[in-house]
C-alpha cells in the first residue's frame, strides 16, 4: 500500500484530489483539515483507507501534533511516499500594489509561503523512512531505491511565474509573490532533497472551479474571456497523473495539470 498525505483536504482541488485517490485500493490517504467538524465534504467519504487529521497550518503546535499523529497511523516501520501541500488563501484577489493590506498580506505569506516549509520539514521524517515495494512493482534493493518514489508535491499557480508575471499584471499581486516565494523554497529545497532521492515538484492546478478559482471571474472574463474554468474533478484527475509519471531525474519541475512545462 502507498500511503498520500493532502494537507488542505477540507474542500475545492483538496477534497477533489482525496476523492481521485481514494479510487485505487491501494492507496490509503491521510487527509487534513484545519476543522475536520467543519468539512461536511471529508467528512462524508466512508473509507478504511482514509484518516481525518487536524492541522492548521498556521499554528506550530498544531502541526507538530499533526505529524505525530501522521506517525501513530502508518503501519510500523513505514512512511510516507508522497505529501501534497494544498493550503492556500487568497485574500487580495484585484487590490493594486498600493492599496495592498500589509497585514494581510502577512497573513497570505503565512499561510502560502512560510507554512509549507513548517509542514513539509515535520512530516519529512515519515517521508525519509523507508517503503516497502508494492506486490504489483519490482523489488527495489536499497533504501535510496525505495524512496525514489518518494514526492513532496507543492500545489501553487502559473501566477507565481516570474516569466508569466507580466501578462497577468493587475491579479492577485500578493498571491503571485507568496507562490514565487513557494517556487523557490521547493527549487532549493528540492534541489538537496533529490540527493536523498525524493522528488520535489510545484504543481499548476489550472484555473478550477472552485471558491478560489470563482473569486477572479471578473478579472479573467475581461483579460482571458476564452479561457475556461476546469471541474476540481478533472484538475485532481489530471494532477495525479502528473504526479504519478514524474521521476527523481525530473525534480526539480514546475509542471501544470496537463503534464506541460510552466516557466519559471
């Protein structure tokens, strides 16, 4: 059994990517929720492969005590093969740099940019232990073999492309920052971890129809009025797909939903 964490489970692409994963009995998810009593979506999925955690990302203790928890349900001796970091907000969808609210911006680095490395740096012992090899994969001999499965999967946005970045001048300025600082904490990051053969990638889920995704319509209908939204479905479908083909001689790689390259 290969074993997922989704931190930030608790609606939208999150909850989308626990449901596409739970369709192979092979898998079992670990699914996190700042308020799990408050995740109607999570909590209605009925599956002995699934586990609720607690984890508000923005608070220390709360994930530490996640992490622990994490470790107390994988089966003893085993760690994680892969750990999706969902967590976002979105809180300055059209404000100008110069109106920008400084305090929340604060609160958006927290959460996209500052939460990610607390998340990813508790859980990366569970994802530096060892995996024991699927009945249906080859045996794999040494340990560093083991954990060439092993992903860490930051999910972020084409908006933090430096590249992309003047095309799309006017939206989300903040959350474009907060997602190029997420590209260069998983670049570097990534970098070292490669060495211990865990693969390190940032994933564009495209523009989804969810809470997030609705709250720029405006924007979007006058600046890319052919471009159309994708299902959370279809995004979570495609982005495991992704996921699932990339390989340790690919990290570190910021691909979209569709298996393309996104420019740095």
């Amino acid at each position: 059994m290969r074993t997922y964490l989704v931190v930030g489970a608790s609606r939208g692409i999150g909850l989308a990517l626990v449901v596409e994963l739970l369709k192979d009995p092979t898998i079992l998810v670990l699914a996190t929720a700042r308020a799990p009593n408050r995740a109607p979506g999570l909590q209605a999925l009925s599956s002995s492969r699934l586990s609720i955690l607690e984890l508000d990302v923005t608070d220390a203790t709360s994930v530490e005590r996640a992490a622990s928890a994490a470790a107390a349900l994988l089966p003893a001796g085993s760690g994680l093969d892969c750990l999706i970091y969902n967590a976002a907000v979105l809180l300055q969808e059209v404000t100008p740099f110069e109106q920008v609210d400084l305090a929340v911006f604060q609160q958006e680095l927290l959460t996209n940019t500052v939460a990610p490395l607390h998340v990813v740096r508790a859980f990366l012992p569970l994802l530096r232990l060892p995996h024991p090899p699927s009945s249906t994969s080859s045996s794999l001999s040494s340990d560093i073999s083991h954990r060439q499965s092993t992903k860490i999967v930051f999910v972020s946005s084409d908006l933090g492309s430096l590249e992309v970045a003047p095309t799309k001048a006017g939206l989300c300025e903040t959350y474009s920052v907060c997602k190029a600082g997420l590209g260069m904490l998983a670049r570097k990051w990534g970098t070292t971890l490669k060495e211990e053969g865990i693969c390190t990638l940032i994933l564009h889920p495209g523009w989804v129809d969810t809470d997030m995704g609705n709250s720029i319509n405006i924007w979007m209908s006058e600046h890319r009025p052919g471009l159309s939204k994708i299902s959370a479905t279809e995004s979570a479908a495609r982005c495991l797909r992704v996921i699932e083909d990339a390989r340790i001689e690919d990290a570190v790689a910021f691909y979209a939903y569709d298996g393309s390259r996104v420019p740095w």
